[in-house]
C-alpha cells in the first residue's frame, strides 16, 4: 500500500511522525523508512497514527442537527432512497449517526450509507460497533436507550444500525470516487491536508456529488473557491452542488 505523504502539511506531519519516532526510540526517518518498509505492522500503525482518527457520535451538535432538520427533508423530498458517502470515517461514529438519523426520519426506508477509510484497523473497530461511553456523550438518553446495549464497560451499537452502513478501505488522494452522491460526508479531514490537495479532493467531491447534492465538512473547514468547483455554500460546513445551467438554443448562439 501507497501513502502520498506530499498531500499532507510538512509541519504537522513531522510533528506526528516526530513523536511516533520518539515513542519507537527510533533515531531517524531512513531507519524508520526502512522498518515501515518490510514491516506490514508497523507500516499499519504508522498509518493509524498518522491519520487521527478522533470523531464521536453527532460531533458538533449544531452541524448534526441541521443535516437533520434541513438538509435531509431537502434531499428526501427530491429522493426517497438516498446515496450518501462518509469519507475518511475513522471508527465509525459519524455514519452510524447517519443511520440513526435516517432510521427515524424514514423507518424502513434502505437508504445507501457507503462508509471508507485509509485506515483498515479503525474499519474494523467501526464494523464492531462497540464503544466507550465518552463517544455516546452528544447522544440523547433516549437514542443511547434505543439503539446501545451496556456490555462489559462499553457501548454495543444494534444490528438495525449496524446493518445500513458498509465499510471498505478507500484513500481519498490516490483512490477512484463514486458518482451520483445525494451526500457526502468528510469532517476534519482535510485540515491536515496542503491546499493543492484540498483543491483536489473537493474538485473530485464536486463531481461525485448529483446536482443538489450537498457535502457536510468539519466545523473549521472553509472551500474559500466553492463557485469555481461548483458548489454554493448553504450553511456553515455544508455546501450544496450547484446545478449546470440549461443551455437552449439562443445561449448557444443558434437560431430555432
């Protein structure tokens, strides 16, 4: 497996890499190179740390509640069954949100939650489900009562929501995207990425995304050239594809 470093800000990357090395007591990035290099574990760690992985339940209350009283009545008044893609999905929280979300707004409904990650450890924490009770703490009693089991100190997330999301291993700056998205999902991701590579993985979200699909970013994530990738911004984190104009005859300059 490839990782494009490049993508990645030099100094918060070192940074990591730095205090990786030191935890390792490893005395150099060509000693570390080469361990990373023959050593699949390593290299997977490597990949864990690097890549963060923090997230929760309805992180960023506010966000959460207007995806579900604004955008997804918008969406599913277009749509009945809905594509949606949580990209970079660390352990799994934020797409489960989704699904409970979706759960309640439209009971029975088999809406498509595709669900990726560089990361194949944290992929299989999130198809577990299992998680400590500060992950649950946005989460209402109500909702934790609903879909979560108390088993040996931890949190057990149902098989109803379990069931509606599918994981796989994706990487955002090397892998193909999929098209047709009525959302895409993709929180505190790209802070850490330069802005070349920002450009182009929203460039590729935008295309990814139907007309009227809307794409949910982090808190502190700002696309400051949304109108030239297609996109309008429609609430803070949330941008909506903006629909390619209808050419008819005289705009083309032909005459009926």
């Amino acid at each position: 497996m490839k990782l494009d470093l490049n993508s990645y800000k030099d100094s918060q990357l070192r940074r990591r890499i730095n205090a990786l090395m030191a935890r390792r007591k490893i005395k150099s990035y060509e000693a570390y190179f080469q361990i990373i290099s023959r050593d699949r574990q390593a290299f997977n760690d490597f990949v864990d740390y690097l890549t963060i992985n923090v997230t929760e339940f309805f992180r960023d209350v506010k966000a959460f509640h207007y995806l579900e009283h604004h955008v997804f009545p918008e969406l599913l008044a277009v749509k009945p069954l809905l594509k949606i893609w949580s990209a970079a999905c660390s352990n799994g929280a934020e797409p489960y949100s989704v699904a409970i979300i979706l759960n309640e707004l439209t009971p029975g409904r088999g809406h498509r939650i595709e669900a990726t990650d560089l990361d194949s450890n944290v992929l299989q924490i999130a198809e577990r489900g299992e998680y400590p009770a500060e992950l649950l703490r946005n989460l209402s009693p109500a909702r934790r009562e609903r879909y979560f089991r108390a088993e040996n100190g931890r949190y057990v997330l149902c098989s109803e929501i379990k069931k509606r999301v599918k994981f796989r291993r994706h990487d955002l700056l090397a892998d193909p995207y999929g098209q047709g998205y009525d959302l895409i999902i993709c929180r505190n991701v790209q802070i850490y990425f330069t802005k070349e590579a920002q450009w182009r993985v929203n460039s590729r979200f935008s295309q990814a995304l139907r007309p009227g699909g809307v794409l949910f970013l982090g808190a502190s994530e700002t696309i400051f050239n949304a109108t030239e990738l297609g996109l309008e911004r429609i609430a803070n984190s949330f941008y909506r594809r903006v629909p390619a104009p209808v050419r008819t005859k005289a705009s083309r300059g032909e005459v009926g």
